[in-house]
C-alpha cells in the first residue's frame, strides 16, 4: 500500500504566484494573515457604522418631540385656555349622583358584546 505525502502537490507553476506565498505565509502566521485583518475590519465597521445609527435616532427625535403645555393644549383642536382653578369649580359643581349609563354607538359590523 502507498503512503501519502503529508504536503499537497504544488506545480511548479503555482510556486510563484501570490497565492501560493499567502498560502505559505498563512501556515506560518495565521493570526497575523487572516484574524488581524478580520478583527480590524469589525472594529472599523464599528466606526463607520455609530454615524449612520446617529442620524437614524436624530431623524426620529426631530419627528418625536416634547410638547410645551401651550402646544399639548392646541393639539387636535382649536383648544381653549384652561385655568385649574375654574375647572375644579365646573367640575365640583356637576352633580356626579346622579347619571345615566349610555352605550357607545358601534361601528357598522364590529360585535357589539351583547350576549
């Protein structure tokens, strides 16, 4: 039975070229070669890539922001000023004793929950 090389055939042809260097360098140095590189391209990514998540959030918080009282007050309607003091009184003088339950009207084929 034949025994087999441990090394792979390589040509003559082959011996010069690029990637039979790198591939020799390779064994020797495979950190240097291979983990290096890629280490340094993920960290790089890294610092590429916090700009463009910035503006994402930037972007977001320019569409998202808070509202003074005045602005919350005005919002969705023509809004009235509101004065805590003249609400407590309207508020203290309804008779909350009594009421009457009112069903809300549905919307055209939405169950309406009665049994």
């Amino acid at each position: 039975m034949a025994i087999f090389q441990a090394k792979k055939y390589r040509s003559a042809a082959d011996a010069g070229t690029f990637a039979a260097k790198y591939r020799s360098a390779m064994a020797k140095h495979p950190f240097l070669l291979f983990g290096l590189p890629f280490m340094s391209i993920i960290v790089a990514g890294s610092f590429v890539l916090t700009p463009a998540t910035a503006v994402r959030y930037e972007k977001h918080d320019r569409r998202v922001r808070q509202l003074t009282r005045e602005e919350e007050l005005g919002v969705g309607k023509a809004g009235r000023r509101v004065n805590i003091k003249d609400e407590y009184y309207r508020l203290a003088a309804k008779d909350l004793e009594n009421w009457e339950q009112k069903r809300v009207k549905r919307l055209p084929g939405e169950h309406d929950g009665v049994l």
